[in-house]
C-alpha cells in the first residue's frame, strides 16, 4: 500500500521532470537528479577514472557541499590506511574510494576498488539522510567500484574488512 505522502512526492517529481524538460534540459540528467536531487560535479567522475585506469592515486573523498558531490580530497599513491582513515571526519558523513592492494593465496598481486559510505554515529541526522539517499546515484557515476562498504565507526572498515572482502 503506497501512503498518501509518498505518492504527492512521487507526482511532484512527474511535475519537476515535465518543467525540465519542457525548459529544454537535457532528459537523462533530469532523470538521474531527479531521484536524490543531488547533482555530481564532473571532477568527481575525472579523478575516479584517473584512479582507475592510471592508479594516479591511492584514495579520494567526496563531500556533499551546496547540493553537488565534489571532490574533497586525493591520496597519493604512496599514502597509507592509517592516512585514508584519519582524512574522514570524525562528526561528518562521506563517501571515498579506496584502492586496497593485495596479495592472492597464489602470490599474485591484485587490487580491488572500495567504495566507502561513511556515516559516523555522530554526525548530524540530516546528513546522514542526505548521504543515504545519494549514495546509489552517485555510485552510478563512478563505473568500476569492486566492493562497497557501509561504516558508521573505524573497526567496520578496517585492513581486516578490507582483507575479508578480497575473496
């Protein structure tokens, strides 16, 4: 059973869409905005390629600032775990990318690509919703994410984590 709230917000996003595109904006970005109403910033998908295909950099965090995803910061290769993990904030929400090396049971170096949606106990409620409701959207954006972890403290997304989640 749909609620009566869920449906008038259903047809305020038909409408949204309607005057969109009625205004020429181009469909396929109305449709992917329309369901977080959160825009990504074309540096965001840049850097993530670089990561991926040059290994340009080991980390990069995103941030949600003024309804847009932007690139907050890049890891170097050379950066370690314990660096990426001290760069999250504390009280605040984000996402980041983390490319975790490893290697296999056959002595083969590999590596994997982790997407880390990091909502700690402490942030404010509000941001942990609107990071929520983004997440799925934006990692559209980035082609090539391996793993996906959620962590609300350090221990969930530990080496050990890490290192679990390689099989």
């Amino acid at each position: 059973m749909v609620s009566s709230r869920s449906s008038s917000f259903y047809c305020f996003k038909v409408v949204r869409y309607d005057i969109d595109f009625a205004c020429g904006i181009e469909s396929e970005s109305v449709l992917a905005n329309a369901a977080s109403g959160m825009a990504v910033h074309d540096d965001c998908k840049l850097k993530f390629l670089e990561l991926k295909a040059k290994r340009t950099f080991r980390t990069i965090v995103y941030k949600i600032e003024d309804k847009q995803v932007i690139v907050e910061k890049l890891g170097e290769p050379e950066q370690s775990y314990d660096d990426f993990a001290a760069s999250l904030p504390e009280n605040e929400c984000r996402y980041a990318i983390y490319d975790f090396d490893f290697v296999t049971e056959e002595n083969c170096q590999k590596s994997k690509i982790f997407f880390i949606a990091w909502s700690p106990d402490t942030a404010k409620v509000r941001d942990k919703m609107i990071y929520a409701s983004s997440k799925d959207r934006f990692k559209r954006e980035l082609d090539g994410i391996q793993v996906e972890l959620q962590a609300t403290d350090p221990t969930e997304m530990g080496l050990d984590v890490f290192k679990s989640r390689t099989n």
